[in-house]
C-alpha cells in the first residue's frame, strides 16, 4: 500500500490490477509516497491503516496499542486514520483478473514459489487454482481487501480497470488533486495462453463460486466504481 503523507492519499494495490500502472503515476504525482509495507505490495486498506495509525502514534501509545490489540486507543486511531486518509483502488472483473494472476504465475521463473497458489498455478490446471483462490478463500475478496465499510471508506474511491484512466481523472478531481496528463499501461500481459472461454470450459462449476465469492462486486461494486462519467459517491 503506498502512501503520500503530504497528500494524505494512499493507493491499495489489490493484484493484477494495473497495480504497476498505477505505481508510476503516484509516486511521480506525490515524491513523498511511502510503502506502509515494504515487505508486501498488496497490503490491504484495513491492515494499512492500522499500520499508518501505528506508525503516527506518540511511543507509549503504541507501546499499549501492541499489548492491547482490540483497546480503546487501537480503535480511536484506526477512525481517525480512515477519516484522514483517501484511498484509491482498482477493480475490474473477477474471473478476467483470477485468469491473469494464474497466467501471471504460470509464466513465472521455475523453481520460485511463495505459496501454494502460486505452485497450482505453475504445477497444476485452472481448476487447481481456483480451487485454492476461492474455494480454500486465498484469494482476497474486493470487499474484505479495500475494507467495505470500514473507517474509510468514505474516502475511498475504486476506478473500472477497463477505463483506467478517466476513472482516475474523475477520482482526482473529487480529491482535489492534479489528474494525470496520460497514464502508461505497465506490465501489460503478453498475448494470452488461451481464450477467455477456453478459460469458462476449464472452470466448469466453479464459475458459479467465483460469482458467489465475488458477489459484492457483481451486485454493488459494478454500481459505483468509477469510470470517468458523473461523480460517483461509494456506499457500504
């Protein structure tokens, strides 16, 4: 998760979301951006902010925050993070963003894996792996991911992957901020291993889980995130 202090803006960069895209753009638009996790690109919006929250409380503070994980303190910091910060997000369909990431890792190096999804995509079918993404939940959901009702989301504002870059330029004016002049698309996929609907055949029933498990974003998020038309106002 980046974040501009100056700005107060952050940016949550849920996987093979134009995350690179959109990488360039803030740190070149806010010199001050920050990795609230160096360690872990796709930190979520809630994990975030409690580690903004940390990083900005007075020494004893947090001292009693870390002894006292669910305190009073831990919670005041948390909301007045989330009303201080505004949040951006990519969304864009989720079968079309699970076939990405699975071809994504299947094109990686041999040998190197993080995690067992990473191996079923590399070593085993699609099925294989959204198996493990949606059935075994290893793959964040949108609405757990940028924190859906959580303490800023009325700050936070997803923009439609398939229009990036005026979905980006509605949510910088509703911020008060600079839109960019042109956005470079980054770590663009190369042609793909195969055909969307080849990729529907291998999933077979589990097209129904993906539905199910994404079902915020069919039902609500296709509703409101942005896409460079009339202002647009989240809601839980």
């Amino acid at each position: 998760m980046l974040y501009s202090p100056a700005a107060q803006i952050a940016f949550a960069h849920y996987p093979k979301n134009a995350g690179c895209t959109m990488f360039q753009w803030f740190t070149t638009a806010f010199p001050d951006a920050l990795h609230l996790d160096p360690d872990g690109p796709h930190l979520a919006v809630r994990p975030g902010l409690d580690r903004l929250a940390r990083r900005e409380e007075p020494g004893p503070l947090g001292r009693l925050r870390r002894l006292v994980a669910r305190s009073a303190a831990r919670s005041a910091a948390l909301a007045a993070a989330g009303r201080r910060v505004r949040v951006l997000g990519v969304i864009r369909e989720p079968f079309e963003s699970l076939v990405s990431l699975y071809e994504f890792w299947r094109r990686g190096r041999p040998g190197v894996f993080a995690s067992e999804l990473m191996r079923a995509a590399k070593e085993g079918t699609f099925a294989d792996f959204l198996n493990l993404a949606i059935r075994e939940r290893q793959c964040p959901r949108y609405v757990d991911f940028f924190d859906v009702g959580g303490p800023a989301w009325e700050n936070t504002r997803l923009l439609d992957f398939a229009r990036l870059e005026p979905a980006l330029a509605q949510a910088c004016r509703e911020f008060g901020i600079e839109p960019p002049a042109g956005l470079e698309r980054l770590n663009a996929a190369p042609a793909r291993l195969k055909s969307i609907d080849e990729y529907r055949r291998e999933a077979g029933s589990y097209i129904i889980y993906v539905r199910n498990y994404f079902r915020w974003y069919y039902e609500h998020g296709v509703k409101i995130m942005l896409r460079g038309e009339s202002a647009t106002r989240l809601a839980a």
